[in-house]
C-alpha cells in the first residue's frame, strides 16, 4: 500500500531545500527507489516536503540517507508523518 511521508520543519528555506537535493544526488539517492512522487510546497522561507511512496520499507532505507544529511546540514526536520493513501493514479 502507497503512504504519504508529510514533513513540517518548523523552518526550511528554498535555498536549504535545493542543498538537500543536491546532497541526495551526490550521494545516489536523488530518485530512491520506492518513492513515486515528490513536492515541496509552502512559502519558500517555511516549505513543507511531501513525497509518495510504494512502501514504508522503501522510505525508511532511504531515511537511512536522508536524516543524517540533514543532521549534518543542522535541519530539523520535524516529526515526520505517515499517511496510508487511499488511492495513488500516476500521471502520464
């Protein structure tokens, strides 16, 4: 079953976001396995994250790449939170 993984740092600017992205490729985790979309949304001075994915399992192998990226850049986060989707309809 495809979950959500919504991310409400208390606050992440569109500059540190677009270090974070990089940092992912750098590392080959820019387009994990498992993660079926991606969106960052919100004012660009307070941005939220959220991503798709096909299974828990695949999001939390790639939180083994993703959290102490961000510990070492000094990001909080926030808690993140788990949504079980009701329905997932790729586009084209």
């Amino acid at each position: 079953m495809a979950i959500v993984v919504l991310f409400t740092p208390p606050s992440l600017t569109g500059q540190q976001y677009d270090q974070i992205i990089q940092r992912l490729e750098a590392a080959g985790a820019g387009s994990p396995q498992g993660r079926l979309f991606g969106v960052a949304f919100g004012p660009t001075d307070a941005l939220r994250v959220s991503d798709v994915w096909d299974s828990r399992e695949n999001f939390d192998r790639f939180a083994q790449t993703l959290m102490p990226l961000l510990q070492e850049m000094g990001i909080d986060p926030g808690t993140p939170e788990f949504i079980d989707a009701y329905n997932y309809i790729p586009g084209s």
